[in-house]
C-alpha cells in the first residue's frame, strides 16, 4: 500500500525524530511510504488565528504536494483536522478534495485502515499517562467525550498502545481537560495557557506515571515547557515512537 | 460600544491570585462533575438536550405567532404585556412604572437582563435605589461589580472576601467566615425591604405561550418574595425565552441538572396573573434580538436556557474568571 507521510512542521523543526519513528513503523507494517520533500505546512496555524487569505497559499501548496496520493499519513490529530474539517482557505480544486477525503492522522490509519492491534516488536514497560488532544477528541472521534455520560467510552491510542507489551496505563482526574496548547492560543493567552497546562501536568503526576505519552506532539511541547520551567524531569513521548519499540 | 476588551491581560491579573483562580477552578469543576452525575441518572439525557434543541428551534421559527399568543392570553390574565425594542426603551417603562406607582425603592432577584440592560445605574440616576435580593447579586452590587457568572454571580469571591465587604457595608464582624452567618447578615439588611418596597421585580427563566404565564426557577425563594410582597410585580424577559406549555417539562428537566447537577431549583414558580389588589407587569425585551435570529450562522444562540454548564466546564473560564471576558454573557455562553 502506497502512503504519503505528511510530517507536520513543528515535528519537522523540533522533533525529527517522531517523524522517522513514523516512517519507520508504517515502513514495519508494510507500507510503501512516500516522503514528498516540497511539503510545508498544512495552514492551521494561520486560519486557526482567523488568517484566512494568509492560509491560502499555504493550503493549496498542500493540496498541490499531496491531492495525488490516495492515503496521506500525519502524526498529528490537529493537522488532520485541519485538513479533514477546516480546509476552507484553498480554493476548491480535485487535489484538494482528495487530500480532504484521503488524510488520516497516524492513529486512524493504524487503527481503523490497517486495522492493527499487536505491535509485537514493541515492549515498554512503564506506567503510562496518555493525554488524548481535544482535535483528536472533538474533532476526529478518536475517543470518548467525558461529559457525554451515556456514550461508550473509547480510545483508539490506548487501544493501540495496549497492543504493546508491558505498558500500563495510570488514570488522572479530569482526562480530557484541554492541555492548554491551542496552537497560536499558547501565544494569544500565554498566562492561561500555561495554568492550563501546569494543572494538566500536576493532575498527571499525582498518579505518579514514568512517562507522558500522546498521539499529538503539540500538547506534548506545551506540557515539556511546562515541565522545564518547574523542573520536572519526566519523559515524554510519541505515540509513534512507542508502537515503534523506543525505550525509555 | 465600549472599548475593545483585553481578556488575556484581565485574565492574566486573574491568575496572578492563586487563591481565587484555584478556588474558582475546583468550584466549577465541582459543578460540572454534579452536572454529569446527574445526566447519568437520567437514561434519555441526550435526548432530552436534542428535544429541547428542537423545540427552541420550532418556537424561534414561530416567535412572532408565540410571543403574540402570550400578550393575548397574558392580558386576558389580568397582566399588562409591554414590549421593549431596545435597553433604553425597557428601562424607561421601568422607571415609568415605578414613577407611576410613587416609589423610589426596586427590590428585585436576580436578572441577566437588566444587567445586559444596566438598568440598575439607569434608574439610580434618576432616584431609585434598587436593592439586590439574592445574595450572589448582592454581593456584587455592594461590590460594585458585575455578576462574574450567569448562575453564580460572586462565585469568584471567597467567604473572606464576602465577609469583608459585608464588614465595610453592613458593619458585621470581618472575621467571621462563616456561610451561615454571611447568609444571616445578607438578610437581616435585605428583608426590611421587602416589606417597604411598594416595586418588586423579577426576571424569568421561561414564557409559556398558551397560559400566557412566566415561569422563574430560583434557589433562594427571592423572586418569590419580590413578586408576591409588593404591590406591583415587574417581570423583565428576553424574547427568546418563550416556549409551549408541553416543553415545560422537558426545559425544567434539563435547566437545573445541567445548571449545579440539582434535580430541580428549590422554587419553581409560575405566575400567570396579578395578586388580588396587586399589579403585574411583564416587559418583553428585544435589544438585538430579533437581529440575531435573522443571522444565519448565529441565530442558533437565541436557544440558550443560560444553565451556564458551558463555563463550568470551559477550562478557559474556570482560570481567567468571567469579570475577565467584559461582557454581561460572559465566556462561552450561547456559543455552542
């Protein structure tokens, strides 16, 4: 199967290494990953500020390295639903229709494509605490929402990372709060922001894991400045680098 | 309009105070974990929210036709139907009414819409001292500031600081913490006024169209006092809130468990009709209104019932404190 590997910018820039893990395991499970190197961004950053016509030519750029390939592969639950949902500065073009219908954020193409549920090359022996992003959430179903009480709970990273062997999982109060992040919102509301994120990082550690574990290196980003500005030293990590075999 | 708000920097003064954005956060939380074990008790909860959605919907659709329905019957009740177009409109037959009844004493409970109005300034320009009932509003009308929170409007401040101001206010002892007590001080300055006051006003959480009734669900019992001790009742609404007698139900159902995770408010009162001997008066307020129903994409907001669970659950909210936002519907209200 032919996939494209979308890496989102920040990854590029700031944490290379989760975009090789990415390659690596989709490259473990068979897939015959295209890497197109005139990809830039997907745009979120400027319509996520309300910059729609300043989003334009970034998103068709997208649209033009990507419309062709039938399955495009990102490891970022913003960057997906961006695209899938938000895609609204591009003018509309075939490209851009196929790159909307055919980008799935790593977790969805693992999950419900591939379909994939041992990662029997992985073992990770720690206590984890995954932190599930609200694009994720609310944006692409990727698991349940705590206040609708009646609905199954779900999640597809867990259900993921249980396919690895050793790990644990630790529960925390208010689990799908919002880590703070919000993009261009840690700029806009730095002080809220970054209470946001101080409190997520205080309810995870109270269930005292070994590390913090997210399918969006975004959320991690903002909860790793966090932690540095309190000296906390706990690790953090991809979900991609977990399934792929990291060790701690 | 006034000023552009700075939200981020009120926020971040906000969170420079540990004590209340702490105390606040873990409050509404509180609030919304009430809110959630109460949906969970109740098996058809997210068809009930999509049942009252559409029900919103059809009564907006019709609001002209219901709104009629209720003048007609609400008149033949005995009650005089005003209709205001805007702020300054609603506050004028306010001050009229008052003027007309020869008292310069409003006691009231508590009401967003004359605060969207500012209709306490209003009429304290023009003699009328207006006494706050419920304790919440009090505390911030003896503060001098505006609710920081649809249901809850001093939720922000802790018992020190109530007994401080009450200190300064009412001269009892700043030491003294207690709720309780608080509570005690709030009313021993309060109820003499219900007894002076020949005014007493009350906003409403719903206007049911076929009876031509109000409907006000209050946890205090201090809309029941200002509608039933004075003369005169004075009920201010906004135009969305009306709905059919049968939704009733299905409104009441959701209002309070979403609201503080109650099953129902303590009072819930229905007043289709004057007192024997005593006037009752019900302003319908437009004051944009009917603009924001003829928006496409924002029309949807006229639906909200203001349970305010939106900000008890924003983590946004819960660390910024709705004074930050300056806006009388503060946060994420009606938003979604």
């Amino acid at each position: 199967m032919q996939v494209a590997l979308m890496v989102p910018c920040y990854i590029d820039m700031f944490y290379p290494h989760v975009g090789i893990a990415t390659l690596e395991l989709l490259e473990r499970l068979g897939a015959n990953v295209i890497y197109p190197k005139e990809q830039t961004c997907c745009g979120q950053p400027m319509a996520n500020s309300g910059c729609s016509e300043e989003a334009r030519a970034t998103e068709e750029h997208c649209a033009r390295v990507f419309g062709s390939f039938d399955c495009v592969v990102t490891p970022s639950g913003s960057c997906t639903h961006h695209i899938r949902n938000k895609f609204t500065a591009a003018a509309d073009s075939p490209e851009k229709q196929n790159l909307v219908r055919n980008t799935y954020d790593l977790v969805e193409f693992l999950h419900d494509v591939l379909r994939i549920r041992e990662f029997p090359w992985a073992t990770f022996e720690h206590k984890v605490a995954l932190h599930t992003s609200c694009s994720a959430i609310r944006g692409l179903n990727m698991a349940s929402m705590s206040e609708r009480v009646h609905d199954p709970v779900f999640s597809k990273p867990k259900a993921l990372l249980s396919g690895v062997s050793g790990i644990e999982f630790v529960e925390f109060e208010r689990v799908d709060e919002c880590c703070g992040f919000g993009g261009t919102f840690a700029v806009t509301e730095e002080a809220v922001s970054a209470e946001m994120g101080y409190d997520k990082l205080a309810f995870m550690q109270k269930a005292s894991p070994d590390c913090i574990v997210s399918s969006d290196m975004s959320c991690l980003m903002h909860l790793q400045g966090c932690a540095r500005r309190q000296r906390q030293d706990i690790p953090f990590f991809h979900l991609a680098e977990v399934l792929n075999g990291v060790s701690l | 309009m006034s000023s552009p708000v700075d939200q981020a920097k009120n926020a971040e003064k906000f969170l420079a105070d540990t004590v209340h954005e702490e105390r606040l956060d873990k409050l509404l939380w509180g609030m919304r974990m009430r809110r959630d074990a109460a949906a969970r008790q109740v098996p058809e909860w997210e068809e009930l929210r999509t049942l009252a959605s559409e029900i919103k919907e059809h009564t907006l659709s019709n609001l002209s036709d219901y709104l009629i329905q209720f003048e007609a019957r609400a008149t033949a009740n005995g009650v005089i139907v005003h209709w205001a177009r805007d702020a300054h409109e609603h506050n004028q037959i306010v001050y009229d009414l008052l003027a007309e009844q020869g008292t310069n004493l409003l006691v009231k409970s508590k009401s967003m819409l004359t605060e969207e109005c500012e209709m306490r300034p209003f009429l304290e320009r023009r003699g009328i001292r207006v006494t706050e009932t419920d304790l919440g509003e009090r505390i911030q009308q003896l503060d001098d500031q505006p609710p920081g929170h649809i249901i809850g409007p001093a939720i922000h401040k802790t018992n020190k600081d109530v007994a401080v101001l009450f200190s300064q206010k009412y001269g009892s002892d700043p030491n003294h913490e207690d709720t309780a007590y608080l509570a005690g001080v709030m009313r021993e300055n309060t109820r003499p006024d219900f007894l002076k006051a020949r005014a007493g006003m009350t906003g409403a959480n719903f206007v049911v169209a076929e009876p031509g009734a109000i409907v006000v669900a209050t946890n205090e019992g201090n809309a029941d006092l200002s509608a039933n001790t004075p003369p005169l009742h004075i009920c201010s609404v906004g135009i969305e809130k009306i709905i059919t007698t049968a939704s009733l139900a299905v409104f009441i159902r959701l209002l309070a468990r979403s609201a503080t995770g109650d099953t129902i408010t303590q009072y819930t009162s229905m007043f289709r009709g004057p007192r024997k001997g005593a006037a009752m008066h019900v302003i319908l307020v437009d004051n944009g209104r009917s603009t924001r129903l003829g928006m496409k994409r924002f029309w949807h907001s006229l639906k909200c019932i203001r349970c305010a669970a939106c900000m008890n659950t924003c983590p946004v909210y819960r660390r910024s404190g709705g004074l930050s936002y300056g806006s009388t519907y503060m946060g994420q209200s009606a938003s979604s």
